[in-house]
C-alpha cells in the first residue's frame, strides 16, 4: 500500500509542476517556493496544537487547490502560483512520509509516526 500512496503523491507532484509549466514563471520560481509552505511548522514554537494547526493549513491539497481555480476565476497568475506551490510541496512531503499532524507531536501523522521502523 504504501508504495501505491507514494507513487499517487508523486503522480499528483508531477501534475503540479505541469500545472506550473502553463504559467508564465521562470522555473527558479517553483524551485525557490517550494518549501516555503514549511513555514506553517513555525506555529510549533507556541505548542503542539498551534503547530498543528499552522502546519496542516499550508499543508491542505484541498485549500491549494480552491486557491488555485480562485486564481483563474479572477484571472490572477499569482494566485494559481500559491495553488500550485502548496499543491506540490504537500504532494511531495507525503512522498516522503510527512502527513498532516495531530495535537500530538509534530511526529504523529495521519501516515503514521515519522521515524518509526517501517514493519
């Protein structure tokens, strides 16, 4: 299963940089955004339950994508470019294990606990 869901993620990543590719950005654009959406993880200096909260907002694919077609119903590049970047930076943390979090910790996700052994 899991390599299925890896393999979905990198599916959805690689739509999100076509998506980028029908903009008029220079490609350094995404390469110097697409980490930006960790900011979200700053709320972790106020607790875990704000931290939560900050992470998983710029890490929502469903929040990406209402900003994405809210950039091209009014027309704004800029907007699809925020859609597109927190799209495929949450598609590529997932990738690599880092899911939305819990009130927990920043190491309990809904894929499960980062760093536990793989069983």
């Amino acid at each position: 299963m899991r390599v299925l869901l890896k393999s979905e993620e990198l599916l959805m990543f690689c739509l999100g940089l076509y998506l980028f590719s029908l903009l008029h950005y220079s490609w350094w654009w995404f390469v110097g955004l697409i980490l930006t959406p960790d900011i979200g993880m700053l709320g972790y200096l106020m607790g875990n339950r704000i931290g939560a909260i900050g992470y998983n907002t710029f890490h929502h694919k469903g929040l990406a994508i209402t900003i994405y077609f809210l950039g091209i119903y009014l027309s704004l590049p800029l907007c699809q470019l925020i859609g597109i970047i927190l799209f495929s930076h949450a598609s590529m943390d997932r990738i690599f294990g880092y899911g939305l979090k819990y009130n927990k910790g920043f190491k309990y996700t809904h894929l499960g606990e980062i760093g536990k052994a793989n069983e």
